[in-house]
C-alpha cells in the first residue's frame, strides 16, 4: 500500500519490481512447475484472497468474483475447477480455508500452516477500515464516505498487484536446465533449494494417487517428523546430512547433480528412496532432538547421554555418521557395547575440541561422510569394528593438547549478567560428579552454581571455574552472600563428591584468595582433561 498515492482526489499505482521467477514448462505450457518464486507466489495468492472476502464482506460480490474466477481458481476444457496455484504442502489447509471462495473452517496443525492462516488474517485486518485508516497517510483526501474510501483503496490494491507488479520470469525446459540456473543464481545469491527439485523428480516418478498418493504423503511426513519437537530441523539440513551419509560427500549446490546422477542407475529405486529418507527423518530427528523416551531401555541411558551432550555442544557434523551407526546397530553389525563406546568417545572427543577448545570443524565434515560411508558399506561385525577404530584413533591424533584446553577452560564464565556458558558449565560438573560415582544419574538440571566469594566482595573474577562449585538449589539458597567461612558447614551437608573434594582442599582456610581459586581451577582442568573426559588410546 506504500506504492499508493492520490494526485487530484484520484489513487494512483506506481510499479513495483518483485525479481524472477524460474518455471519449468514450455512458454504455453498449460502447467508450470515454480522452481524459484513459489513464496511469492503464494502471498500474491493469500492478498488475493483477503480481498476476494473483503470484497464479500463489504457486499460487492462481483469484485470478488472478478478476482476469483479469473486469478485464483480456473475451469479446465471439461469445465471443472482447478486452481491456479497448487501449493502440494500445506494441502488442502490453504486450498480449503484460504483459497477456496466458500471457505471451510479447518484448525492449522502445524507451523507451515499456522504461518499461513496468520498471513491471510493479517490482510483481513489490514483491509478493514479502522486498518486502512490509521495505514492511509492520505486517506481524508479521498473523496466519498468510510466504505467508499475504503472500497477505492482496495481496487487500488488489487490494481497494483494485477498491473502493477512487475517480473522477470525465465522458463527452461526441464530439470537439469533448472539445475543450471539454480547454481547461476545460487552463485549470485538467489536461494534456491535443490531439496525443492529432488522433490519435483520423486513426485514426478511416483505420481499414482490410487488409493493414495504415497510420495507426496510420506514427504510431508517428513516434514512433520523434523518440525515434531522443541528445535524445529531444516530439510535442507537433514537431507544433506542424509546424503553424505549414504552417497556422496557434496556441497549444498552440488546435491540436485549428484541426485541426478544416481537415480539414473538402474539399481535406484524412487520408491524405496523415498521410504529410506522417512525412517532416516525419524532417526535425525532423535540425533538432534533426543528425548530419554527416545531410549527407553536401561541400557541406552549413556546414549541419551552422550547424544543430549553432542547437541549442547552445537555440533551438527556428527549426525551424519550417527545415521549410519544407529543404522548398522539396527542391522546388529554393531554390537551394543561398541555402540555406545563409540558415542561416548565421541562425545568426550566433542568436549574437548569443540565444546571447550573451539577448534575449527571444517576438517570433520568430509571425514564424517566418508567414515559413515564405509561403515555403511560394511557386511560383517569384524568390519564394522574396524571402522569404528579408525575413527577412534583420529580422534586420538586430533586431540588438542592439555594446554590449549586449559586455556579455553579458563575462560568460561557464569554470572548472573553472562550466562551463556551456564549449561556448559552444569554439564561440566555433572560429568566430573558422575565420573567419581562411576554412575550418570545425576542430570545437569539437578545443579545449581554457587559463587564461593560472592560478588559483593568485589571479586572481578567472580564468574570463572576457579570461583564456582556445585550445589543443590536449597543448599544454595542458604549460602547467598555468606563469608566463605560461613559457608562451611552448609557444604557439608551436600552429597556430592566433588563438594567433599572442595572441602578436603580447603578445610584448613578461612578465607577464599585467589590462590585457592587457582588451586581449585587447576584441579577442575586436570580431572576434566585426564580422567572425566580421557580418551582411549
């Protein structure tokens, strides 16, 4: 509506450039597939639904049907209905609730949709006249009354969207032409999605809807599964890792290639591609998102451990060679207790070189694809086994020496103002406990962090390792700003091995300096480094 503006009492349009369209199809094709400008697209689809019931609303029927009949919905030769955008997810959501002149009142289910119905009633809103008032800087200039202003304002809308929006649209023959423009425009910043024609090619190859049209159906469950918990999963993301998981290390703008290349053999199948990605969507999902539901069994309790560690530490590298782990432990070419050895050193590996040195990852992508790769790969235990132990052993060679890891363990920090590092610094202390108890009972939730000199006492390093001790909640709450010396005997009363330590190391002070922090810091970075998180050698 910025693009409006009144010149002698009258509303005038002004062009607005909206960029490119890529489309697959012949120029008067009847039918186009959008490669590039599917969102745009359905937003024009959505403001041209506001207004057809705008129009409704307000009783000018043949407006609203102008618009409906000749840009939403068509009639084909047999002279039944189609429309003119099919938007195959969220279907039939935005078929039947907003595009649809006679609307059903179906509730969104998910976020796609629920983005969608807040778009169509923000238009609603944005088309009232309380709305238009308060948007239209010129709105006392128009002539007429409220509903006249009102009902000129939208024509002008439906003006600048029909005759007034301008494109460039460029059209290519088939999918590999469209490959060709999605790395040109891809280079050029465009972003484009090889996800969205990989999925154009397993439509286009399973296209039986009876009884059910079982692609389209187990795409979008796909979706839902990665969209199902609190870290909504990108698909892009997923499919990558997915793919060097099982076929080939690619950059992103490489993938729709590579697809290409593969679902030519004739050992492909579409079909079972198809059902392999749904079950390994599951399986990400548990990667990324792990529940302790997730691995019910007693036995799996390190698991969930380590998994809920490795995504603390914001690794995403990984997953692709946890698909291919968890999938031959599936196949039991893995045996149980070399399963969970392997995500156990991974996750002590993880701490170390990237939870607390923050080294540099791009080195493990490569190396995670094609040891997921080979481990696919493999047919027998002895195999599987031998995999797993070359991973190991670079896990070994990439270790970050004891002082680097020192250094970076020196500068985490937790503070009332800075708690970036709070859950890093839980998890720490959690482990090292746990570590002492041979056990991994205790959870990082069940911590609190207790400051020993308090920060009233003008300590500027208040919130380092070296000045912070774990704690349950009340026996916290009862240390507040406390001396230390009076704080003794309430760290007495806790259970944990690592406050018992804390004491034996201080039981003979009566003041905290930094000579004792720096004491404590130093044991905290030896257990850490050489026995909480040791790695096998």
């Amino acid at each position: 509506m910025n693009n409006l503006k009144i010149k002698d009492g009258r509303i005038e349009n002004l062009e607005y450039f909206i960029g490119s369209l890529v489309l697959i199809g012949e120029d008067k094709s009847p039918e186009m597939l959008i490669v590039d400008g599917q969102q745009r697209l359905t937003t024009i689809t959505i403001v041209l639904s506001a207004l057809v019931e705008t129009f409704k609303s307000v009783g000018e029927n043949d407006l609203a049907q102008g618009i409906y009949s000749t840009y939403i919905e068509g009639k084909d030769v047999r002279y039944k209905p189609f429309f003119k955008l099919e938007n195959e997810n969220p279907k039939p959501f935005l078929q039947e609730s907003i595009q649809h002149i006679t609307k059903k009142e179906n509730q969104p289910q998910n976020k796609e949709e629920k983005t969608l119905w807040e778009s169509y009633l923000y238009f609603i809103n944005k088309f009232k006249i309380d709305s238009l008032k308060k948007d239209i800087k010129f709105w006392n200039d128009i002539s007429g009354t409220n509903s006249q202003k009102q009902l000129a304002i939208l024509e002008a809308v439906r003006d600048e969207i029909l005759l007034n929006l301008k494109v460039i649209y460029i059209t290519v023959a088939n999918e590999d032409d469209a490959y060709m423009i999605f790395e040109t425009l891809n280079a050029r910043g465009k972003n484009l999605s090889s996800v969205d024609l990989i999925k154009n090619d397993l439509f286009k190859v399973l296209n039986g809807t009876h009884p059910d049209d079982t692609a389209k159906r187990n795409w979008k469950q796909i979706q839902h599964s990665l969209s199902s918990r609190a870290t909504k999963i990108n698909f892009e993301t997923f499919f990558r890792h997915f793919w060097l998981s099982k076929y080939n290390f690619v950059t992103e703008s490489k993938i729709y290639k590579n697809f290409k290349i593969e679902s030519n053999k004739d050992s492909f199948n579409h079909y079972d591609f198809i059902i392999d990605l749904e079950k390994e969507g599951a399986i990400y999902n548990k990667i990324a998102n792990p529940l302790k539901s997730d691995w019910p069994d007693q036995n799996d309790a390190t698991v969930f451990n380590s998994l809920n560690a490795l995504s603390l530490f914001q690794i995403t590298q990984i997953r692709t060679f946890i698909l291919a782990l968890i999938k031959k432990r599936d196949d039991r070419l893995i045996n149980h207790s070399d399963f969970c050895r392997v995500l156990n050193e991974m996750e002590k590996f993880h701490f170390k070189y990237s939870g607390i040195s923050s080294l540099k990852m791009n080195i493990f992508e490569g190396k995670y694809s094609k040891t997921a790769r080979d481990l696919r790969r493999s047919t027998t235990k002895a195999k599987s086994k031998e995999v797993i132990e070359q991973l190991l052993s670079f896990y070994s060679e990439k270790e970050p020496p004891y002082e680097l890891f020192k250094q970076k363990f020196s500068e985490l920090k937790f503070t009332n103002q800075y708690t970036r590092d709070k859950k890093l610094i839980q998890y720490i202390f959690s482990k090292i406990e746990n570590s002492y108890r041979n056990t991994d009972e205790l959870s990082i939730n069940k911590i609190t962090l207790e400051h020993i000199d308090p920060q009233t006492n003008g300590n500027g390093n208040y919130g380092w390792l070296g000045n912070i001790l774990p704690l349950d909640k009340l026996l916290n709450e009862q240390c507040g700003d406390k001396n230390f010396i009076d704080k003794l005997p309430i760290y007495k009363q806790s259970d944990l091995k690592i406050v018992q330590e804390f004491l034996c190391k201080n039981k003979l002070e009566t003041s905290y300096h930094q000579a004792n922090q720096d004491q404590w810091f130093d044991f905290l970075a030896d257990v850490a480094y050489n026995r909480t998180w040791k790695l096998e050698k």
